[in-house]
C-alpha cells in the first residue's frame, strides 16, 4: 500500500467518525408543558427532513390513542392486530430522532470489534430493556404514587436519563483507557501492562470480541429512559383499562426501536470494516493504525457524550 | 481496494437519511390564530392550541377527575400550573416581529383549557395594543418550538380570523420566514404575516 492511499484512508476514516458524531450529538428534550426549568441545552433545531416527517408521526400518534379505544369497545382482534402494527412502525421512525441510544450504540460498535450480528442482539436488548422499563415506570406511577401522571413521568425520566448519561460516561471512560492502552485481547490475563513487543506477536491474532456483557451493559445504559410516547400510550391503555393492549403496543414500539437501532449499529460496524479493509485489506501496520484511530475515536465519543449530556442534567 | 472504499462511502450514505430525523416531536398541535382590533389599534392576539390525541388523553386522564369531559375551575388551574406555565421558558413558542424588529412577548392573559371532541384545547391571548397608523404596518407572527418536541402543523390561512377591523385595512397571508437558519437544511417555519394601515 502506498504512503498515499494510507493517508486519504486515515481522512476517510476521520471523515466518518466526525460525519457519525455530529449526526447523533443530540438527547431527547424535555417535555416542555410538564417538565419545570428551561429546554434542554443539549437540544437542536429541527432540520427540514423531520419537519416532512412530522405529520406521519402525528398521524400514528392518533391513531394509536384511537385503536387503543377501538380495542376495549371491540371484541375482535382487528383493533389489536392494527395497534401492534402501527406501533411498530411508530417504534421504527419515531427511534430515527435523537436519543434512543444511536450515538450510543454506533460510538459502542466503532470501539468494540463486533460482528453484524451483535448489533442485533445489541438492538434486542434494548427493545427488552426499553420495553421493562417504560412499563415499569407508568405502573409504579400510576398504581404506587397515584400523582399527577405527566409530571410524575417527567421527573422519573429524568432521574433515570441522569443515570444512564452517567453509565454511559463511565462505559466510555473504560473503553478508552482500554483502547489506549490497547487492550485487544480479552482472553489474555492481567495484560494491563502491556508491552509494544508483546504486541508483535498478535498482529494477525484474532482482536477480541465483544462480549454478552458488554453488550448488555450498554443496552442496559441506553434502553433504560422511557420513551414519552410509548409511556403515553400505556397511561392511555390504563386509563380505559385495556393494560394488555398497552403491554402488546410498547412492546412493538420497543421492538421497532430495536430494529432501528440495529440498523445503526450495523452501519457503524460496516464503516468501520470498510476503513480498515480499504486501508490494505484489514492487516498489516497501516490498518493498525487506522483501527486503533477508529475504535479510541469511538470510545472518545462515547465518553465525552455520556459526560457532557450528565453535567447538563445536573446543572 | 478502489471497491472497498467505495463500499466504505457507500456506508457512510446511509447515515445521511437520518440527519434528516434530528430532532423528532412528541406532541402535535394545529393552533388557531385570532386578531382583535378596537378601533385603529390592534388589541390582543388570541392563540387556541388543539392537541394530539395521545397528549390530549394523557392531560385529561390527569386533570379531568371532577365532572369528565370539562375542567372546573380548580381543575384548570392545576393544569395551568402542571401543563402550561412551564411554557414561559419557550416563550410560549411564539415570537412576533413588528416591521422586522423583535417584540417582547407581551404577559399571556385569559389561559383556559377545554375539551372538544375529545381533543385537548389550550386558548389564550397576548395584548399587543399596537397603534396602525396610515403608514403600512407589518405584523409577522412565529408559532414554533425550536427544541422540535412540539410539532405545530402547518398554518394555513384558513386558521387566520380577523376581528372589527372596521377602522383598519388588514391583510393575511403564510410567508415564508425572514430569519436566517442556524445551519443548512434547518427547518424553518413559515410565519402568519398581517399588513395593516388604518383606512
């Protein structure tokens, strides 16, 4: 490989890890009629894209309020059958905004080496996580503290958000010191003080995986803030006492958001694969390099986004 | 080598689609905009909010208890103070410009929920007492939520009343904006324009 082509793959590779951070910097704001204290400072203006998008997620949204009545007045599955199918796809386009763990998740698969198949598994596990957790939150407020629903869920959102921006900062915080570092190998005890010369001889040793737990962790970090939709529609399946249909509509919706998610991460993970295959096939010192750029990139991105997003909840 | 980086880019463009989902809305409101003259003078502007269904049920599932289907008056009051005065940190998600230049958004008056169909309706107005005089004013009205959780659907001119405006010649029209975006490709909401002389 020429000197040349090495230096224009390390500009591809910069190229896509800025494009990949300034397209996911963004949290999910406040809700503005419940929440108390200014708009988030985190928060973007809308780009033209969302504001097409806007009435077809309006639409879905009435909808679902409309199916979830359809479904106690009804004694067919009709009703049901429909309120899961848009749920999803209201889990699928309403995940396309910010939050929903897409830095999280394409920051995670840039740092970790992973197969496409680990970001569904990721995806999943966020549906499972998101699911659990918007349903334990709308039943704990609604049954235990019995307060005003809308405020209740803001200020719960908002303590687990703060949480999870602080699980994220310190995932990020690992992965980086274990990227600079350059702890590839999982499998290698008390490597912590690794030596460039132990290093020569891995060079075409499989790089570690990541693993079962690692990935829940992060589902875990990212899953867990309750979208204000899918908690919305369980209310409104509890106030007309149709809890089942709640359960099946934010399933779907957090299936849906899953199956975005997993898009995500499957992208972030062929960016990367491409990089370091365009930089000389995946071996050899030039890849190294890029790979070490990519994943301390990613673990940076990670980690700063976690901490920033925790001291803006904070102050 | 030439294919891998192409597939390498070819990745990259499919994160664009999602730019296009920056920020993404949770509450849907079509809002109704009414302006009342006394005389040559432009009084108040009336604002009424419809909502979504999700965010309507949610609001009247925690406010409406006493007599379903309309709020008492305590009840409207606790919704004022849980679901509306927050609004002060958006502005209300209004913003008026008078021939270009920026108004402090007038004190908000007379907030009353209601329920119509079902739907969730917040009415409200601001006192503009704005003096027409025979030189052409021009009134241009923003409804907008910059933090995008709130989606206004478009205006048209159909959601433009016009009250007395007997000493006054008023016309409305849905402009494109005159504020300059941010960044490109941001979303920039179109504005309610008034151009009024006294006759």
């Amino acid at each position: 490989m020429s000197r040349h082509s090495t230096v224009a793959m390390r500009r591809l590779a910069a190229t896509a890890i800025l494009v990949l951070c300034v397209m996911y910097a963004g949290a999910e704001s406040p809700n503005p009629f419940t929440s108390s204290g200014g708009p988030s400072r985190m928060s973007a203006p809308a780009s033209g894209g969302i504001a097409v998008l806007a009435p077809v997620l309006r639409a879905m949204t009435d909808r679902l309020a409309e199916l979830a009545r359809q479904v106690r007045e009804s004694n067919s599955p009709g009703p049901m059958l429909t309120l899961a199918l848009i749920s999803l796809a209201y889990g699928i386009f309403h995940a396309l905004g910010p939050g929903h763990g897409k830095t999280i998740v394409s920051t995670f698969f840039l740092a970790e080496e992973a197969k496409l198949r680990h970001s569904l598994i990721a995806g999943y596990l966020i549906a499972l996580v998101h699911a659990v957790s918007a349903l334990a939150i709308v039943l704990t407020l609604f049954f235990i503290v019995q307060g005003v629903f809308s405020t209740g869920f803001e200020s719960a959102s908002r303590i687990v958000q703060t949480l999870s921006f602080g699980a994220i900062a310190v995932i990020g915080a690992v992965m980086l010191v274990q990227r600079i570092r350059g702890v590839e190998h999982s499998h290698a005890p008390g490597k912590g003080h690794t030596h460039d010369h132990s290093h020569a001889d891995d060079q075409d040793g499989e790089p570690r995986q990541v693993t079962f737990k690692e990935l829940f962790g992060i589902a875990l970090a990212s899953g867990v803030v309750p979208c204000p939709g899918a908690s919305a529609i369980i209310l409104v399946c509890l106030s007309l006492n149709v809890l089942l249909a709640g359960i099946v509509a934010v399933v779907m919706i957090s299936i849906g958001m899953g199956m975005t998610v997993t898009v995500i991460g499957s992208t972030a993970i062929l960016v990367k694969r491409g990089v370091l295959k365009a930089s000389s096939g995946g071996h050899g010192g030039g890849a190294r390099i890029v790979r070490r750029i990519v994943e301390i990139a990613g673990a940076s991105v990670l980690f700063a986004f976690g901490l920033s997003l925790f001291v803006a909840q904070l102050i | 080598m030439r294919c891998s980086s192409r597939i390498a880019l070819a990745a990259l463009f499919a994160f664009v689609p999602t730019l296009c989902a920056y920020a993404h809305p949770h509450v849907f409101i079509s809002s109704h905009v009414a302006v009342d003259f006394e005389g040559t003078v432009l009084a108040r502007v009336s604002v009424e909010w419809t909502f979504d269904e999700l965010f309507s049920q949610m609001i009247i599932a925690d406010y409406d208890k006493v007599s379903k289907g309309s709020f008492t008056e305590a009840e409207a009051m606790a919704l004022k103070k849980g679901a509306f005065d927050n609004l002060k940190n958006y502005h209300y998600f209004l913003a008026f410009f008078i021939d270009g230049k920026k108004l402090t958004l007038p004190p908000i008056r007379d907030f009353r929920p209601t329920i119509m169909d079902g739907r969730l309706v917040y009415s409200f107005s601001l006192s503009l007492e704005l003096p027409i005089t025979a030189k052409l004013t021009e009134l241009r009205i923003t409804i907008y939520d910059d933090t995008y959780y709130v989606a206004f659907d478009k205006t048209n001119q159909n959601d433009i009343e016009i009250h007395s405006a007997d000493a006054v010649a008023a016309e409305v029209s849905i402009e494109k904006t005159k504020v300059k975006p941010e960044w490109p490709g941001q979303f920039m909401p179109d504005q309610i324009v008034l151009r009024m002389k006294r006759k």
